[in-house]
C-alpha cells in the first residue's frame, strides 16, 4: 500500500496495520475533573462515600446554579481531591458495574 500525499511531508510508511481485535476491560475507577469546564466555580454536592447513580447530581456552577452537573456511572464517591485554595481537582468514582440511572418520572 502506497500513500501520495499532495502537499506536506512525504511519508514513507512501511507494512500494514494490524486488523487484529484486542479485549480490553473496562476502568472500575473513574475521575470527574471539574476544572476541565472553563469559567465555573464548582460547588460540591456529594462527598466521600456517597452512592450516586447515573444523572445524580456531583457540582454545579456557583455563579449559575441553574447549571449542573451529573454523573456519566453509578458507583460510591471513592476520594474527593482538593489543590490550592481547596479548588477540586478530581471527583473519583468507584464503579459498581450495575450502571443504575435516576428517574426523573
């Protein structure tokens, strides 16, 4: 297999991709980082130990509180981890592998 690119680089790239399939597993454990949303001022909701579900609530916006933000799993509240000046860096969530959701009904 042969590419032509037009404009840039020459590449040269030699042999084929594999085509194999690899099974990876799924994380047990995973992180929320607030900061990754520019221009809010998180305010926690839960704490270490709680149990959430899917579309519970974790922070939402001090200046916008109508602005929330829920959970992608369900799982317990492993660790909460606060940087300088207590800004949360991370909400770590331990999975349970039910994967229950609120209902909103």
């Amino acid at each position: 297999m042969k590419f032509i690119i037009k404009k840039g680089l020459d590449l040269r790239i030699k042999g084929f991709p594999s085509y194999a399939l690899k099974e990876i597993s799924l994380p047990s454990v995973i992180s929320v980082d607030p900061r990754m949303y520019k221009g809010i001022k998180p305010k926690l909701t839960v704490r270490p130990g709680d149990d959430v579900l899917i579309g519970s609530k974790l922070f939402f916006d001090k200046n916008n509180p109508e602005c929330q933000f829920v959970s992608q799993h369900s799982g317990k509240i492993k660790d909460i981890k606060f940087g300088e000046r207590r800004v949360v860096e991370n909400i770590i969530i331990e999975k349970d592998g039910n994967n229950k959701f609120m209902d909103y009904n």
